[in-house]
C-alpha cells in the first residue's frame, strides 16, 4: 500500500496526539517531580557542606604545618614539602568539588515546563522538535518502536511517562516520589 509522505505523517502525529496525559496526571507528575528535585538539592547541599568542611580541615592542617615548620622548627624541608603538597592537593579536590556539586549545569524551572507541556501536547513538541529532536523524543514515546501495517500505525508500548502516570491523582503525587521499603510488621 502507496502513502503519500504528507499523510504518514499525519498518522503519525495523530498517534502521538493520542499520548497526551490528562491534567490531573500531568500534576501529579509535576509534585513528584518538584519533590524529587528538592530532594535532591537537599543531597547536594549536604554534599557541599561535607566538601567544604573537608577543605576547612586540611586547611587547618596546612595552618598548623606551617606554624611547626615556620615558628616551631618541629619537622624538616623534605617533610614539610610532602605534606604541603598532599594538603595543598587535599584543598584543591575539595573545593573542585564544591564547585562542581554547585554548577551541575541542570537548569530546573525549563526542564519542568518542557516536560510538562510534553505530557500535556506531545503532538506540539513533535512538531516543533528538529530531527535530532525528533528522533529521541520517539524512542521517549515510543521506546519499542512503531510499524506501519495497513496504513496505520501500532506499538507494543508506550514509553512509561505517556503509559506510567495512569491511575494517578494529583494528591498521591508524595506517595510514589520515594521509593524504599516498609519494615514488615507481624499480622
């Protein structure tokens, strides 16, 4: 069966159209999303802490090095020089650290616009997504791919955001944003 490119793709963002996840799913989606977010920031405001703390210790360490060398005459050149440089290096792990902890590059607010406009109208980011775009937002949609048979188009699965979020409400959002489990009680 002959069909014309301009029809294909039609089909294929009607398809895509049929994805779109009603609004109490898409802020369930969003609550959880922001949770986990959150979550997260709490993680690596920990993580900086440490590091900073780690970087105040060896300075402390490099501050009384110094005064044992300088004033005391306690230790030697050679010994001197080697701890210096291990805590000269110890300082400058830890600050790179923090610095990388801080700068992940992760831009929240328009990650979280994108996606939930994708789950409200994936049909519109398909059409507005370049090729490369479009190919990685099919394997988001699609992941097991699509046939065309018949002049039509079929999948064997939906990709777990279009396909996941059934059966949830906006407040059970906190319920599935973290995962763990539950001590076993006796009945």
């Amino acid at each position: 069966m002959n069909c014309r490119k301009g029809d294909v793709e039609s089909k294929f963002e009607s398809l895509v159209a049929t994805l779109a996840v009603p609004d109490c799913h898409v802020e369930a989606f969003r609550a959880v999303f922001i949770d986990l977010h959150e979550e997260k920031m709490r993680e690596v405001r920990a993580a900086v802490a440490a590091a900073e703390h780690r970087a105040d210790l060896a300075r402390e360490k490099m501050r009384l090095l110094n005064a044992a060398f300088i004033y005391d005459g306690k230790i030697d050149q050679d010994v001197y020089d080697v701890e210096k440089s291990r805590l000269s290096a110890e300082i400058a792990e830890a600050l790179s650290e923090v610095e990388t902890l801080r700068d992940d590059g992760f831009d929240f607010e328009p990650a979280l616009r994108y996606a939930v406009e994708l789950l409200r109208q994936p049909a519109a980011a398909w059409r507005g997504a370049d090729t490369d775009q479009k190919q990685r937002l099919q394997k988001v949609f699609f992941p097991d791919g699509v046939t065309f048979r018949a002049g039509r188009f079929e999948t064997a699965n939906k990709g777990i955001l279009f396909s996941g979020l059934t059966g949830l409400s906006a407040g059970e959002s906190r319920l599935v944003a973290h995962t763990g489990f539950e001590p076993v009680l006796p009945p």
